[in-house]
C-alpha cells in the first residue's frame, strides 16, 4: 500500500497543528503509524489522498448512517446554500428541525440546537443544576460526554485510548463535583448518593456505552436508575450524541423503554454537518435563556446549512423506518461471520453489539463495564487494525471505540470485510 502521500501531508501537519490533528484518535497514536489523509468518499467508501481504497466502519466516527454523501442529504445542502450561510436570526428550518425530533423522540417536549455533542452535554449539565438548584453531578467511568473539564474524569473514548483518562487543565475545584460510578453497578449509585444526601443535580450516562468499546447497559440496572432519579430529584440525562438516530429513530431510549429527563444529540443529527442539541422535559427545557434565567448561546446554533442537512437525514429516517430492520441484519450478519472466524482459529473474544454499533474487545472475558473492557489487548488490537488496513478496511484506530455499519455497506461489502477479518486473524 503506498501511503507517501498522506506521510507527507502529515508531517507538514504536525508543523503547525498540534499532533497533526484536530481530533486526537485520529492520530493512530494507540495501534501505531501515521495517519491516512482522506480525499473523498461515496456510499460505503472512501479514498485517501494516495488512491487507496477503504471500506469505511467509522462513518466519520458516528455521522454517517448512510454512508458518505447520501443524494438526499447534499441536494438539501445544495438548495439551502444558494440562500446563505448564515443569518443570526431565526429561520423556519430551525422549527422544522425541533418539531421533527421532539416527534421521533417522545421524551424531548422541547429541544435547542448546538454546534457540537460536547456543547449539548455541557448546556444539559449547566440545565440540571440551575434547575435543581443542586451542584453535584454523576457520571460512569469509561463513558465520554465529550471535553467539558468536569466530563474528563475517568473518560472514554480518546482519553481512555491515550491514556489520560483524566487530563491535565482540569481544575481540583472543577473535578469536586464529578461523581465517578461504576457502569451496570446500581450499588454504586446508591453508596453515592447516601454520601452526598441532596446535593447531586443530575446523572449522566451513555444509555449504551459506546465510548469504551459497546458495552450494553443491563436492563434491570437502568430502570433502578430511573427509579432512584425519580425519588432522589435527580435529573437523568441520556448521553445519546452517539445512540440517537444509530439504534432506533428513537434512540437508546426507545429500546430500553426509559423515559430520561434531558438527551443530548450529536453526530446524525447534524448529517455530516457539526451539529448538536439538548432537549426534554418542557419544565426543565423552560429554564433555558431566553425563557429563563440558565444561560446557553451560540453564534452559528441552528446554522441553515447544518439544520438543511441534519433535517435530510432525520427526515430520510421519519420517512423510511424499515431502515433499522436493514442495519440490525446487516451488522448481525457481520457479527455472526466474526463469531465463525473467531471459531475457526480459536479464539473467544469478547463481541459486544446493538445495532449497527459493534465491538470486538481483545480479551476472552465478558465486558459489561469499563474495568472489564480496559482488560482488552490493545497491542493485539493494534496488529488486527493495520491488517485489516492493508486489506481495504478502515476501523477505528483504537480499541475502546465502536464500528459502525450503515446503510450504504452491500453484501459484498460485508462478505469482502469477513475475510479480511479472518485472514487478519490467521497473521496474528
Ligand atoms: C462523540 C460523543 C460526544 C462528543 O461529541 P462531539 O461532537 O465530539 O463534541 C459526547 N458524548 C458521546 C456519547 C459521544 O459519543
């Protein structure tokens, strides 16, 4: 494979942006090398700037349902554009986009558009206090609510994967109010929770984690956590920057059958655009500036192009339902050629999946939460990333990250991607 290319464009990088990269797992830090500089990509693929091709299962790490560049979604880019790119004042798509989800997600009465999933789930922290009047929050070890100071406490996803789980810039004073609860284990929310006796505004939590590798939340642990939330006063938010859209057109929500106070949204919401958004209950929802006193703004929020394409595609999904049906066959079918290649040459990794998000963990114990997912090899998960490179498939540069199947991966996409799978673990 001739990367010389992207070798080049990555060196000239490292010159003037930090690492080379404006994302840090996009650096390949964990599994080795250097990163592929990519060109275009269309449907199920892409190309970097050497020619190569790829089969892609990152989809931009989430965005991407459709694939890349789905005719619906660019022909509402193309019309929205010719009208300006931006106006600062309200415009009509912007009610279209929020009466849009608030139908597909019965717990969101009212909604406000961000930039980012990090802004949605910083804006629902900010809304839970001011609401409650409380200062504390909880989170899970392992899971990522984006790079808030108060969210990098035992996080997943690239600061799990580099290391740092809890970076340096985060404050003593900012960390105080983060409360560190194990993923799946209800007994730690209680110890919590009797320990700080009102003070704790809300509970954040990835309703299917997704950022230390997939791991699924138990049922029977989510629904005491509703039920503590309800008794204590507690806000529950969802984190489902990455579940909304992915697992059902509701969300995670609408598979585990839970009601959260406050979601959070990110990634398909905005088409492939930068897009993000908070909403829920209407009561707490109100306490937003301008309606209420808890301040949250943004020049470019509800930005016509990104609402043109984030409205494409939730609308693509209103209208065509059947399209989970689709995915939940096509990742299964991917997952059951793994399983087989696994048992072909003896090995019994952990293979956790809901979806179209999917994870193999290089370690043969089950992964229910963040101390069993960190037992996974990542030096061996460095070996199978760069062999399933060099046979045309792109995965996440980093274990504790999910693949992602969308719509545009065919058949032979998915047998192609089997035998590379399984070549790569023969060379292993
Ligand atoms: C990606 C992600 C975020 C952060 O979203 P950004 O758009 O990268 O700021 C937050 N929470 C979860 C669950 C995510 O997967």
């Amino acid at each position: 494979m001739k990367t010389e290319k992207s070798k080049q464009l990555f060196e000239e990088a490292k010159k003037y942006i930090p690492g080379g990269v404006n994302s840090p797992v996009r650096a390949f830090k964990s599994v080795g090398g250097d990163p592929l500089f990519i060109k275009k990509g269309l449907g199920s693929k892409f190309w970097d700037v050497d020619g190569n091709e790829y089969i892609d299962y990152i989809g931009s790490w989430g965005p991407h349902l459709f694939g890349h560049n789905p005719p619906f979604i660019i022909d509402a880019l193309k019309s929205a554009i010719e009208n300006g790119t931006s106006f600062g004042a309200p415009t009509e798509i912007e009610v279209e986009m929020a009466k849009l989800i608030t139908e597909l997600v019965p717990s969101v009465e009212m909604v406000r558009m961000v930039n980012s999933g990090t802004e949605a789930t910083m804006s629902t922290v900010r809304a839970a206090r001011g609401y409650t009047g409380k200062e504390k929050f909880i989170k899970f070890e392992g899971c990522y609510h984006g790079h808030a100071d108060y969210f990098l406490i035992k996080a997943g996803s690239g600061a799990l994967t580099l290391g740092v789980p809890t970076s340096p810039g985060v404050t003593k004073g900012n960390a105080a109010d983060t409360l560190l609860a194990d993923y799946n284990d209800i007994a730690s929310i209680k110890k919590l929770i009797s320990s700080n006796k009102n003070e704790i505004a809300a509970v954040i939590i990835e309703p299917i984690a997704g950022n230390m590798g997939v791991v699924k939340v138990k049922d029977k642990f989510i629904k005491e956590l509703r039920a503590i939330c309800d008794e204590e006063k507690i806000v529950l938010i969802f984190d489902e920057v990455m579940t909304g859209f992915r697992v059902a057109a509701g969300g995670a929500q609408e598979i585990l059958g839970i009601k959260p106070d406050l979601s959070t949204y990110g990634k398909i919401i905005g088409g492939g655009l930068p897009v993000g958004a908070f909403g829920g209950k209407r009561e707490i929802m109100e306490k937003i500036a301008p309606s209420g006193p808890v301040y949250q703004a943004g020049t470019l929020s509800g930005n016509p192009l990104a609402m043109a394409a984030g409205y494409a595609a939730l609308k693509y999904i209103k209208n065509n339902p059947g399209i989970y049906n689709e995915l939940e066959e096509k990742s299964a079918f991917l997952e059951n050629g793994f399983n087989e290649n696994l048992k072909a040459v003896g090995k019994n990794y952990a293979m956790n999946r809901v979806g179209s998000m999917m994870c193999m963990f290089f370690t043969e114990n089950l992964v229910d939460d963040f101390k069993s997912a960190v037992k996974s090899d990542t030096s061996l998960y460095g070996k199978y990333f760069h062999e399933m490179l060099n046979r045309g498939i792109y995965l996440a540069p980093a274990q504790f990250e999910a693949l992602f199947v969308s719509t545009a991966h065919s058949k032979e996409d998915l047998d192609k991607t089997i035998r590379a799978h399984k070549e790569s673990l023969e060379r292993m």
